[in-house]
C-alpha cells in the first residue's frame, strides 16, 4: 500500500473517488431530487466525477508536496459547500444561491435554526478528509522531490471537460432547455451536480445583474401590456365601500391552512382563528384556496408580493438583492391617493432581511422595530419577540397612529424550530419523532392565543369595527422533509401532488360595511391581495404594474403560478413538468389548453424577472400625479428607548412664534416618521 500511495497523481485519485462518492451519498440521502428513470439514475451517480476532476486537478500543478495540501484545501471547501446545501436543504428543501449567501446579516438570528438543523451523524461526511491528512502525513516526504509533468494536470482537466460534456448532453437529452428553462433549481443539481449548480447559480447572477445596466424605457412596455392585458375590472358593488378605512394586516408566520379545524389530542390547534372562520355571522371571508407564491426568500418574499404584487426572484431574496430598485408599493400608493400614514410592527431589529433599506423604497413611514419594543429575555424566544409581549406592546403604537393608517403586523413565534417555553405551551406536542413537526402545533397554538387577546384589544380601543382586517400566512412551515411524519398528521401519503396542495396558507378579510362571505373556495395566491385592497379603497389597480387580479371582481383568474414554474388551478396542479388531477392525484395527459396555460406562466415569471433584475419600474409612471419614493426622507429606529403615547403627542406644548401663529413643540423621544 505504501508503494501504491507514493505517487502524487495516486494520492489525487484518491481524493477524486471520495469526494465523488461523498456527493453521491449525500445526494441520495439528503435531498429529494425526484429521480424517474434509469438516466437521471445514472446522472446523479456521475455528475459529481467532472467537477471533483477539474477543481481538485488545479491541485495538480503545485510543487512537491505542495499539491497535497492544494487538493486538500480544494477539497475541504467543496465539501463545505456540499454540506451547507445539506443543512440549507434540510429546512428550506433548497440549495443555497449566492443571493442567499450575501444575505449574511441575517445569520445573528438564525442560531436556534441552523444548530436544530445539524446531526450528530454528519461527522460521516468530513471522513473522507481525515483520511486524506492521514495519508498526505504519511507520505508528504515521498512527494517532496517527486516532478509531475505538465502534460499529466492537463490530462486531468481534459479527462474533467469530457466528462461534463458527456453529462451536459445527457442532461439535455433527457430534459430539453435544461439551462435555458431553470425555475427548477433540482433539475439543474440532479442533472449537472451541487457544484456545477454553484458556478451555473453565479453566472446566472452576474447576467441578472448586467440585466440592470442595459435595461431603458422600452422594455417596461411588454411588462406593462401583459399586465393590463390580465387585469380584472373591480366589482362595482365593493369599489371603494373602504376608502378611508384603517388597514390592519396581520403576517401569520409559516402557517399553513392545514391548522385550520385540525385537531389534535382531540383539541382544537387554533381554536379562535376556527372561529373566525367558521362565524355564523360571517364577519370574515376565508379562502380555503389560497396559496403562498414564496420561494427563497420566504417571509421578505411574502412581504414583497403582498405590497407590490411581483414575484420574488428564483434565487435570494429580492429584498437583499433588490433592495435599492424603484417600487410603487401599497404603502406608498395608499400614501398618495388617501394620505394614509404607513407602519410596519416586527419584533425583530430593523437590519434584519434590509427592511430598514427596502422599506424606504416601499414608502413606510414608520418602522416599529425591535428598539420599540422590551426585548428582555423573558419576551424573547428563537427569532425575536414572542407573539403575546409584541401585540400588546403594538397596541399602543397602533393607536399613537394619524387615521386612516395601514398597518403590517410580523408576527414570529410560529417559526422553525416552532420553540416554546412550557409556560407559553398549552397544548401538548404531537408525537410523530418529528421534533420540527410536533412543536409545530405548540406554536400554533400560542399564535392563536395571542391573536385573540389583540383583537379583544382593538374591540376595546375602538379599532375593530372600522378597519379593514386581513389575516395570512406567508409560507409553509414543514417541508418536504418532513413528509414522514405529516403522513401521520394528514393521513395519506405526501405524494408531489399531496405537496402541492399543503402549499396553501390561510386568507381571511373583514371588510367595514361589507357583509363576510364566509368560506369561499375560489382559487387565489399572494399576488391577488393588493390589487383586491386598492379596488375595496376605490384605487384602480390598472394603473400599477401588477400581476394578481382582484378577488372579488367575476374577472379574477383561478391560476396560481409558484415560484418554480409549477401551478395549480381547480381543475389540476403541475408540478415538475407533470399534471395532475385534482379530484384524483393521479397523472393525466395534459390538453393543449394546459400546455399553453403552462406557457403563459412562465412568461409571467420571466416578465417579472425582468421588471426586478431591469429596475424597469423607474422608467414607468402609473399616473400624472405620482411622485416617485424618494428613500431619503425615511429614518426608522427609536433612538431614545422612549416611544410617545398618543396623550403625550396630544398634550406637545404649543407656543407662538414671533408672527403670532402657533407651532407644536416635538415630544423629546425621537419619532421616526419621516421628515418632509
């Protein structure tokens, strides 16, 4: 054996068969890539050959035994991109985008999550490079004067490029357009492998972001054209029965509609938010079709689609990465047509996710962040602020507020890895193994609670029956990963299909002066709430770029594009390029109708692609009288510690100045409104 390993060129086949079968592994363990037939087979076993070839080939061309310590280090840091994919994967059943690595402010927060996310077993997969230092101090003497001729690395590479060749036109034989067409980041990893998905990931990048520099007014045209092509006309009967109306909209975190009436011990889960749902007096409107369009960039996605009616982006989170673009979002709409005053309420501090930039874009006025709010230890779990302390704390900010206000409330608790303190648990976890799944419920619950001690709030501050109230979830909260045990929880196998259906979150609205329609099954997505709130505020959304329509209009259209190119309907669900029947979740044959309709959702995502990475909303006015947001007028943070109750603002002594008229004295706490 030592004879064998006293060759360099030995030395780094070694290392090549290692990290070739480490990927593979990792591959069929970890990640559910969905393999159909004997070639994707056989492409997930190879893919990981040509990238292990060239990157730890350039080990080749050090010096004696310099080149054992290059592939080595090579080595290592493919093995640390592998297995970030394994942890990123295991919560967000997706790879990580170099978008997603930018995002690193929002690591400080993430602690709890990644530590829940590691296994004790995972040592296995740093094995292959402890035997690699093993042998590199075993017979790094041999390799000291021994010469490697050029000729051998460039083989190397050249046996490398062959094979990605070779595994290129296989890709692209079984799967068409596989470069061309890459909503689905599984279909490039399972064909071409995590490391040419990393290289592919940063060369899509740099294009989108060029996208930005050769964009000019024309190209908002196409935009434009689709999406006043699909509008749908208001209802006439609801057109601004709202305007003037307070808005309070309430971000559910990672709840999913299956909460909804589930129960469990034979409890309820959500007992108010079922009776919400299920009034006889029919206040609200559920839509029990409602699904969530994140991808990436989960809650700052929601955010995103909620106010501006775009898609996220396929990679990141356009909140980071678009962070400085031009929107017309509904903040600044409302601001501009009613003069509402805009607030953002979020337990968390005001970096996290950009919000403390992005809002600026959107035209928030006020941002509550974590510096309004007792973070002492005893209010805070996991992400931030618990949900109980945050609303009652929001109390009073909401009502120091100038009416009409629209207000965005972030709930958190609800949020992997679903903590809760025993005191604040008062329903027991399932009991499925599943520690995410079954403390899911738990959090569930405690959400729940601290919903129906703010909305008996609101009723005693006078705010219920005179605003407009909406309620969603904004992504899903058990992934893929977990389909074990929510088989156990469902009841039936979590099939692609069966998957697709739990993407749906929870929608209800109260509307002054409109009647609840109780639970309305039409099929809706994130993207159609702000057109529907502009058109019940008497706003036609026509005039915006904007691709949901209206839900109460007749003219609404039940297609629900994701992120990734799939889309359900009321008839079938496509997901990975195979339809489905609603009725059945069997396989069917799709009609030239679905296959142009699949069509249609692409190019929608393509378009909006297009507006993001183009900034192309700069080139565009939606009317005569719109100001574009100018981002410098904002500051948010409460700098003092102290917030204003509404009765300090109301009793600011007053003096007259030297002509005799009268001007308000500020409150001493630093108010972060903006300053016009």
């Amino acid at each position: 054996m030592k004879n064998i390993f006293r060759s360099k060129m030995s030395f780094f086949f070694v290392a090549v068969i290692l990290l070739w079968l480490k990927s593979y592994l990792i591959y069929v363990n970890e990640f559910n890539l969905d393999v159909q037939n004997d070639t994707q087979a056989f492409l997930l076993f190879f893919n990981s050959l040509s990238s292990a070839l060239i990157f730890l080939g350039i080990g080749l061309f050090a010096k004696g035994k310099r080149a054992g310590i290059w592939v080595i280090i090579i080595d290592s840091l493919m093995s640390i991109l592998l297995y970030a994919n394994v942890v990123y994967y295991r919560f967000n059943n997706d790879y990580i985008t170099l978008p997603t690595m930018t995002q690193t402010d929002n690591f400080g927060s993430l602690g709890g999550s990644i530590a829940s996310l590691t296994q004790w077993t995972d040592i296995f997969y740093a094995l292959d490079i402890i035997v690699l230092i093993a042998l590199y101090i075993w017979f790094k003497k041999d390799w000291s004067t021994e010469r490697i001729s050029r000729r051998k690395p460039i083989l190397v590479f050249i046996i490398g490029l062959i094979a990605f060749s070779l595994n290129l036109s296989l890709a692209e034989a079984d799967r068409p357009e596989l470069l061309k067409r890459t909503f689905d980041r599984n279909y490039i990893v399972k064909y071409l492998g995590i490391y040419n998905f990393a290289i592919y990931d940063a060369i899509q990048n740099v294009k989108s972001s060029s996208q930005r520099v050769l964009a000019d007014s024309d190209d908002i045209t196409e935009v434009e054209n689709y999406t006043k092509n699909k509008f749908a006309e208001p209802n006439p009967e609801l057109f601004g029965i709202a305007e003037g109306k307070n808005i309070i909209k309430i971000h559910l975190e990672s709840f999913q509609s299956f909460l909804i009436n589930y129960e469990l011990h034979g409890e309820e889960v959500t007992p108010f938010l079922n009776s919400l749902v299920n009034d006889p007096n029919q206040d609200f409107t559920y839509y029990d079709n409602f699904f969530h369009q994140t991808e990436q960039g989960k809650t700052a996605d929601a955010e995103l689609i909620m106010d501006n009616s775009l898609y996220g982006l396929p990679q990141g989170s356009a909140f980071v990465t678009r962070g400085t673009n031009t929107y017309q979002a509904l903040p600044a709409i409302l601001h501009q047509h009613q003069n509402y005053h805009t607030a953002v309420f979020h337990g968390d501090y005001k970096s996290f996710w950009n919000r403390d930039e992005i809002y600026k874009q959107f035209g928030v006025d006020t941002y509550f962040d974590a510096s309004y709010y007792d973070m002492s230890e005893e209010n805070v779990i996991n992400y931030g602020l618990k949900d109980k302390p945050f609303f009652e704390e929001s109390m009073p900010l909401l009502e120091s507020l100038d009416q009409p206000f629209y207000a965005h409330l972030m709930t958190l608790t609800h949020h992997h890895p679903y903590l809760v303190g025993e005191e604040d648990a008062t329903i027991a976890p399932a009991e499925t193994g599943d520690k995410s799944v079954d403390t899911y419920f738990q959090t569930a619950r405690y959400l729940d609670e601290a919903l129906e001690q703010f909305f008996n709030d609101l009723k005693e501050a006078g705010l219920y029956e005179d605003s407009v109230i909406l309620l969603y979830g904004d992504h899903y909260g058990i992934s893929e990963n977990h389909n074990r045990a929510m088989k156990e929880i469902i009841g039936e196998e979590i099939t692609p299909f069966m998957n697709a259906q739990l993407q749906r979150v929870p929608l209800l609205i109260k509307v002054p002066g409109m009647e609840g329609k109780g639970t309305v099954h039409e099929y809706s997505g994130q993207m159609d709430v702000m057109p529907t709130l502009l058109h019940l505020l008497g706003i036609n959304a026509q005039d915006y770029i904007q691709f949901g329509t209206d839900l109460f209009s007749e003219g609404h259209k039940e297609f629900v594009p994701f992120r990734r190119g799939d889309y359900v309907t009321p008839e079938y669900t496509v997901v990975s390029g195979i339809y489905y029947d609603n009725a059945t979740g069997e396989e069917i044959e799709p009609t030239e109708e679905m296959l142009k309709l699949k069509d249609e959702v692409l190019h929608e995502l393509e378009l909006s692609d297009k507006l993001l990475n183009g900034d192309l909303l700069r080139f565009y006015s939606p009317n005569d009288d719109w100001t574009p947001v100018d981002p410098s007028i904002y500051r948010y943070g409460n700098e003092s510690g102290v917030v204003p109750s509404k009765q300090e603002e109301e009793e600011s002594v007053t003096e007259e100045n030297e002509d005799g008229e009268v001007e308000e004295e500020q409150p001493e706490a630093t108010n972060p409104e903006i300053q016009e």
